[in-house]
C-alpha cells in the first residue's frame, strides 16, 4: 500500500465510509 498523504480525519480511502483513523491507520500501526 503506497504511503499518500491522507489525515487522520479523512475518509477511509478503502471506502468503509469510516474515518481514516479509525478504519486504517489502526490496522497499519499493527
């Protein structure tokens, strides 16, 4: 997964609809 400039409070780029950092940056972090 490229790294993109995405904020914390954007929307999910996956399209789960969810905050980015509440979907993906915790799946990332792991």
């Amino acid at each position: 997964m490229k790294k993109e400039k995405i904020g914390r409070n954007d929307p999910c780029p996956r399209g789960s609809g969810k905050k980015y950092k509440k979907c993906c940056l915790e799946k990332m972090e792991k």
